[in-house]
C-alpha cells in the first residue's frame, strides 16, 4: 500500500516537474555538437569525421529521433557509439535507429537494468538495454579524433556518469539543472539521493576547465566563474 500511495503521488507531481523543464530545439550549438531535441528530453550528436558518437539517445520513440536527424542530414547508421549518461526511459528511447552503435553505460547502472538496484520506490525492474561496454568513471576513451573522460556523478541515479570531451565540454544527462545560468541540483522528485546528487556537483565545480555545461533538460550554458558557486 505504501508503494501505490508514492506511485499515485509520483503521477501526480510528475507533470509539474516535467513544466518546468526546458528543451532545446535541433540545431549545431557548437564545434560540431548538435543538440537533438525528442519528446521531453534532449540528446547530443558529436562529429567525428564522417562519423559521430551520441551522447544518450532521447524519449518518445526512435521515428522522432530520426526526423530530427533528418532536419541535420545526420544520418543515424554513421553513429558509431552512443554514451548513454543512465538508464531511464528519456534517454535510451531511440537507441534501436543507431544499428551501427556501440552502446556504453556505466558500471554502477548496469545494476539498475538488471534489476540488482531498485530505481524508485524499492521497486527493481529489469531493462532490456544491450551494453557492448561497461565503463568505470575516469576511463579514457576514444573515438577518432575525441577523446572522452567518463565522470561518475551519482543522485539522480546511482550510476549516473556525465562526460568530459576533449578537456572542456561536459554533457551531464541530469545530473544537473541549469537555472539562469547557474547549477541547481536536478528535480529532486526524479532522483534516487539528493545528498549524493549535492556531493557530485561539488565535485564537478573543483574541475576549472569545463567550458560548456549541456543538460537533457535545462539547455546548456558557458561556465563562467560563478556558474557553481552553490557547489564550491
């Protein structure tokens, strides 16, 4: 009973949350990142030569993915591999377009989708997500020309990882919100630990590179100085 009581009051805040969100339309943001904008959440294409990798891969279903795709003449079977930041529905929605793509989730995830680690309300369920590569936080990857730096940031979900590519831009699923220009922590009705969630973006506010900050939710912004001053 207790669990249908959280369920029924998950469902009915689940909509306000939801409105305060903002997404970005599809378009190049820069240096070759494009933001692809699916049914409320975003994903980002990166390019690598004729190639791209993709940092998660959206809501809604794969046909709306691949008209926006369109709109950029990317053709999906030219993503090599998709980064996906967790695991909930909004960001692994169109994952069966890129047929082409190696599919990386973090370590402490795989628990979530195989039903080890309870998402919410102490219900485990098991996902049926195909990961080619398990990855650890701080593990150097590369495609190409990129070179990616996998950053474990756990509270939304417990293996939530955020990606640092090339020194500087730093894409964050929800590990973060953006509230005029500032980093907030994301909705605290969508995540597993909010005092972890607060220890993550204490972490990423000591990294003084991070040129750019995009979110699933929230847009993307430059980091100024004072971009995590909540956090420092």
């Amino acid at each position: 009973m207790k669990i249908l009581v959280s369920l029924m009051k998950f469902l009915r805040e689940r909509k306000k949350e939801i409105a305060k969100m903002h997404h970005l339309e599809t378009q190049e943001l820069v240096n070759g990142i494009y933001v692809i904008k699916t049914k409320d959440a975003n994903f980002y294409v990166i390019k690598d030569g004729n190639n791209y990798i993709a940092i998660d891969a959206g809501g809604g279903n794969k046909n709306i993915a691949a008209n926006q795709l369109n709109k950029l003449n990317i053709d999906p079977e030219k993503i090599t591999a998709v980064l996906l930041t967790h695991s909930d529905f909004d960001h692994t929605s169109a994952l069966s377009l890129f047929k082409n793509a190696a599919i990386y989730l973090s370590k402490p995830e795989v628990q979530i989708i195989d039903g080890s680690v309870p998402r919410m309300f102490g219900i485990s369920v098991r996902n049926k997500l195909n990961v080619d590569h398990v990855i650890e936080s701080d593990e150097e990857l590369h495609f190409g020309t990129l070179k990616i730096k996998p950053i474990l940031t756990p509270g939304h979900t417990s293996g939530s990882m955020s990606y640092l590519l090339d020194d500087k831009y730093l894409f964050v699923g929800d590990a973060l919100s953006l509230k005029n220009g500032q980093v907030e922590l994301f909705n605290t009705l969508f995540n597993m630990d909010d005092d972890l969630h607060r220890q993550s973006l204490t972490h990423l506010a000591k990294m003084p590179d991070i040129k750019y900050i995009f979110t699933a939710h929230y847009g993307f912004t430059p980091n100024s100085g004072d971009t995590f001053q909540n956090f420092q």
